[in-house]
C-alpha cells in the first residue's frame, strides 16, 4: 500500500498519534523497530484484537493488515471528529464568560451537523472540558483574604478583565479577618465613574447564589436607577452582615468614589445596615421598603396566626390593610393615625385578637417611622434590587456555583449594564412601558397625595384608600395570594 494513503491524526494525549492506513479503521502504535512498526486498533482497550503492520521495503513502506477487527466498526467520521473535539476543548479553555462545561458544550453541538453533534455527548466531554476550562484558573482559595489577594496578582488579572478587555472588575479586598469584616470588591472603572453622579442608590443581598467556596455570607449588590433602566454598579462578597463590616465596605466604597453623595438610598430595614450608611453617608435620606414592610406585616400577622381570620373577614383584613400602608402616610403622621385605626379596631369589637400586631407595629416600626414613610418619594420600593437579583439569575442559573464562574457572570452583567446605561443616554428604550397596575397604582398614590397636602381628605380616609396599593404584598406575607407581585413592575 502506498504511504501517500496513510492518515496521521493527533491522539487525545500529548504526543499521541492515530495512523488509518485505508481500511477505514484508526490505530496506535504498539512498537517501533528500526524496519517495522506495529500497530494495534484504537479500541484494543474494549477488547478489539485488530494488528497491522508498516514495513520499510526497498526504500519503500508496505503496510498491511493482520488481525480482522472483532469489536468496532469502521469509522468514517474519527477526522472531523477530533477536529471538532480540539476545537471545543479549545473553545472551554478559552472561556472566561462563566458559562458551565454543559451549556459550552451544548451551544457547540448546535453549530455540528447532528451527524457529528451526537458523537459529542456531555457524558463524554465533561471531563475534558472541565479540566481544559480549571486550567486557566488557580486551586479555589478557602477564604475571601485570600481570594482577594489571589486576584490581586499580575498573572491572575486577566481572570477580571471586561468582556472588550479594557478594564478589570476587581477593585480590592478589605477588612480583617480577626473582626470577620472581610469584603472583595467588584466594580469596572468606568461603573465608578459612572457612579460619582448618582443620586439614587439602590442596596440587597443575595444569597443562593454566592459561592459554595470561599465562604461568604452573602453577595451585596449595588444598583441604581438609570431612566427606567436598573444599572449594576458595584458586586461585594462579603464574610459577614455586621455593622462593623458595613462600615468598612461603605467607607472603601467612599475612598473609590469620593465624590458619592447620593440624595437618597433605598433598603429594606436591615438595621445593621441602615446604621452603618447614617456613618458614612450623614447627609443622605435613608428610604425603606414600603414591599418588604408589607411583607413583614403580613408574616407577623401569619405567625400570630391571624391569616385565616383575614381571609375569612373583610373588616380583619382591612384594618391590617391600614397598617401595611403606614409607609404612605407622612412620618409625622404616621403614629397618630395607627392609633386612630386601634380606636376603629376597638370599637368593633377585634382590640384581643389585633393587639399583638398593633404591639408589634408599635414596638418595631415606630421608633423608625423616619424612614419607614415613604410619602412624596419619587420611588417607593427596592424593587430596582429585585430586578437586578433577577438579571443575577439569568447570567448564573446554578445556586451556589463556583467562584470563577459568578467572577465570569459578573463580568457578563457589568457589560450589559453598561450597554444598557449607554443606550439611555442615546434615547433608546431599553424596556417596555410600565404594568397597567403599576401606572394605577401611580396615579392613585399622586391623586391622593396631593389631596392630604391641600387638606382636602381626612388622614385617616387617605389611608384607607391608599392601603390597597400595598395589598400585594400583605397577601404575599400572609400566603393568601402568592402569586401576588409589588406596584412596581421591577418586582
């Protein structure tokens, strides 16, 4: 047989060749002698006991076939195979976009022919392209400090870098360990510029999705309010949720950004961190939630075992209606007017089975109606916060994934926020219009509002009308309606 007909081919392994010598089957070399090689079939290892043989003749190779072939078949495909087979390992290598080896190999299978796509089955590529994708990255560090100070170094950068590669997302590592007020710092250099000038700030955590190793206790994010558009600012993981570690993230996040000074910054009542931005940020309004605060109004209600009764009682339910929508009423107002609303309670007759929510709104709320009143505020919920953990979901569909892989999606959503900032400044609409809901209740909240400023509605018939904005998210605390949504479409 002429030599021209003999096919060399890359093995899997470095250094590996596979030889066809044109009967359609693939082999390995088995041993080399100054005048001969010896060839056994590539499945020799599943019990196939096909030889064949390359002899140098008269300045000559004859290569002829021993043993027949009793296990595999002929394969015509093997070439385009490991074609396609370097090329997705390659492509895994590559990727630095956090995207799992099962959804790199499945957006690869659907550029092959299906022919050639069935042969790559994830079962079979899992672990090379496992292997291919951890050998652009380090052994996972145990902790936040040293993952900090591993991304620090000059040869690792490249694992923060932009999607157009023209800016790195790591912005450093703070805290100490001893005091568990240790934070890693996301932010791309022009989100920091970007955020000199907003007034608005939105704050949450989240947490399914922080990952599994180094330990943290949550993901803190960072957004505001762009147009209609919610913009991803700064991404922290953070060891604790203390104030102590607040202040010391919010101070960092000063020294990147010193002219910060937002006019406001919206968060749902978690009181370490509310004290810790009075610290930093003296001169900001701190807005709550008036969505999280019906929540906790309606669980409390729930655990006091008063959902049943609401259910079942208009006149329940409308009296913990009232007290959902306190947020809407002036701060000055807001104590006057829940007292009005026990009187009504008493006089009907339910003072034994309200007071231990009354107590609870007296006792939790009260001391804070600051900012827990909402009124005349140009937003009125976090919900900029839930969409943004929602895009979070979208870009890392895997809960507690690894850490490499949440750097490479928050690369991905600093690139789309950007993208998104960029095309608000250019007057194209990045979202739809807002729900009929939201509009109404809009609309209904502004009516009202203006109508309590000129006098013209008592305070107590206001809330009583305005109650029903927040009742979404009541029914939600209270598991009567858990479909219901926020006034906001962000929800």
């Amino acid at each position: 047989m002429d030599v021209d007909t003999v096919l060399v081919l890359p093995g899997r392994t470095a250094k590996s060749t596979i030889l066809h010598i044109g009967d359609g089957f693939y082999y390995h070399v088995k041993e080399v002698r100054p005048r001969r090689i010896r060839l056994k079939c590539r499945h020799a290892g599943r019990g196939c006991k096909a030889t064949a043989r390359i002899t140098l003749c008269n300045n000559r190779l004859e290569l002829r076939a021993l043993q027949p072939h009793t296990v595999c078949q002929r394969d015509e495909q093997l070439p385009e195979d490991i074609e396609a087979r370097a090329e997705l390992v390659r492509e895994a290598g590559q990727c630095r976009n956090g995207h799992s080896v099962r959804k790199t190999s499945r957006d690869f299978r659907l550029k092959l022919d299906p022919e050639l796509a069935k042969r790559f089955t994830i079962s079979r590529m899992h672990s090379p392209l496992y292997r291919a994708r951890c050998a652009n990255y380090p052994r996972i560090p145990k902790t936040l400090m040293n993952l900090g100070l591993l991304l620090g170094m000059p040869n690792l950068r490249p694992i923060c870098k932009t999607v157009q590669g023209e800016d790195y997302i790591f912005q450093g590592v703070v805290g100490t360990i001893m005091s568990k007020t240790v934070s890693v710092v996301f932010a791309s250099g022009r989100m920091l510029h970007f955020l000199s000038s907003c007034t608005n700030l939105h704050l949450d955590g989240t947490f399914k999705k922080r990952p599994r190793k180094p330990k943290c206790r949550q993901i803190f994010n960072l957004v505001t309010r762009f147009g209609r558009t919610v913009v991803g600012v700064i991404r922290v993981l953070m060891m604790s949720r203390s104030e102590q570690a607040y202040v010391t993230l919010f101070s960092f996040i000063k020294q990147l950004v010193p002219d910060l000074n937002p006019e406001r910054i919206h968060w749902d009542f978690e009181r370490a961190t509310i004290n810790a931005l009075r610290f930093v940020f003296p001169n900001t309004d701190i807005v709550g939630c008036l969505w999280h605060f019906g929540v906790c109004i309606g669980r409390n209600a729930d655990k006091e075992g008063l959902a049943p009764l609401a259910n079942k009682n208009d006149v329940v339910h409308s009296f913990i209606r009232c007290l959902s929508g306190a947020p809407l009423l002036p701060a000055t107002l807001i104590e006057t007017r829940i007292d009005e609303i026990w009187e009504l309670v008493e006089a009907a007759g339910w003072a034994e089975d309200l007071e231990p929510l009354f107590r609870y709104f007296r006792r939790e709320w009260l001391p804070r109606v600051n900012e827990l009143s909402v009124f005349s505020q140009e937003e009125r919920t976090n919900n900029c916060s839930e969409s943004d953990n929602r895009s979070i979901a979208t870009a890392i569909p895997q809960n507690r994934p690894n850490i490499f892989t949440l750097i490479g999606g928050f690369i991905q959503l600093e690139h789309i926020s950007w993208s998104d900032k960029m095309a608000v400044e250019c007057g194209n609409v990045v979202h739809g219009p807002p729900r009929w809901k939201t509009l109404a209740n809009d609309k209904k909240v502004k009516r009202l509002s203006e109508l309590l400023v000129k006098d013209q509605i008592r305070p107590g018939r206001f809330l009583e009308l305005i109650s029903w904005v927040n009742q979404g998210a009541l029914n939600h605390g209270m598991k009567l309606d858990v479909d219901s949504a926020s006034d906001s479409d962000d929800e």
